[in-house]
C-alpha cells in the first residue's frame, strides 16, 4: 500500500501553524483528496497545534506525523505536556452550540466533528492526540503501468 509521511518537529510558536496547514493542505490538494477533506484537516491540525502550543510546558517544540494514503490520513500531535483528564473527555460534551458560547473547550468537539477518529494517548511524559480521516480513494493507489509513480 503506498504511502506519504511527513515527520515535522516545530518550534512551540503560532506563527509555524499555518505553514504547517500550506503543506499539509499542498499535499493533499496534489493527491486529489475531496476540498471539504482538506478544509477539515487543516482546521484540526490548527487547533491541535494550538492546543500544544497553549497547554504544553517544559518544552520549547513538539512533533507531527502527517500520514496520508489512499483511503485516509492520520494525524499525530505530540507534546510534553502534563497531559490530559481522559475520564472527563470520555464524559458526552455538550452541544457545539453550549460548547462556543464558552472561551475554552470548544477544541474537543470541533475535533470530534471534523475527523472520524480523535484518541489522547498519554505515555510516560507525552501526549499525543492521533486523529484519522478518511475518504474514497485518491491518487496514491493509481501508479504507471510499470508499477511506477508517474509525477504529475
């Protein structure tokens, strides 16, 4: 199965969001994924990324793994931070609604409205959100006939 990965380490700095979001979206604009799937990586990377860049103490950077294949792409926002309370993001959120009229916390259920997956890992002193979306096939299974990738 072919696939692209992206592994960025970024410096803790908003200003690096948006490049991040101009190469995510270049990539999956060039593979042909649907607009709306784009738009709603690029939205949550940006609040993933401004979750860490927000909340995360003790380190000046943090990681992303962007990986894209035919039917989906996944996301890894990882940081050393001190974590998350898992059981209250268990807990069914509120209204989008109830959930915007409030300065903090709507990150979670725009998250959980945008991608089909959305899991917190906490590991030692990580956390990582990893978010999944998916959609029908697109350029990464069609190769030349040689098996080859032809450039576009």
């Amino acid at each position: 199965m072919a696939q692209i990965e992206l592994h960025l380490t970024l410096p803790r700095d908003a200003r690096y969001v948006g490049v991040l979001r101009r190469v995510a979206g270049s990539l999956l604009h060039g593979l042909d994924v649907p607009g709306g799937s784009v738009d709603d990586v690029a939205v949550a990377l940006s609040e993933a990324c401004g979750n860490v860049i927000r909340h995360a103490k003790g380190t000046d950077e943090y990681g992303v793994r962007l990986s894209v294949q035919a039917h989906q792409c996944s996301i890894e926002v990882c940081d050393l931070g001190p974590g998350f309370d898992t059981e209250a993001m268990a807990e069914e959120p509120g209204s989008l609604d109830e959930v915007a009229a409030a300065e903090d916390g709507r990150g979670l259920p725009l998250l959980q409205a945008l991608m089909d997956d959305l899991e917190f890992v906490r590991e030692e002193d990580t956390t990582t959100v990893r978010l999944i979306k998916r959609w029908e096939a697109v350029g990464l299974e069609h190769g030349a006939p040689d098996g080859s990738q032809e450039p576009r």
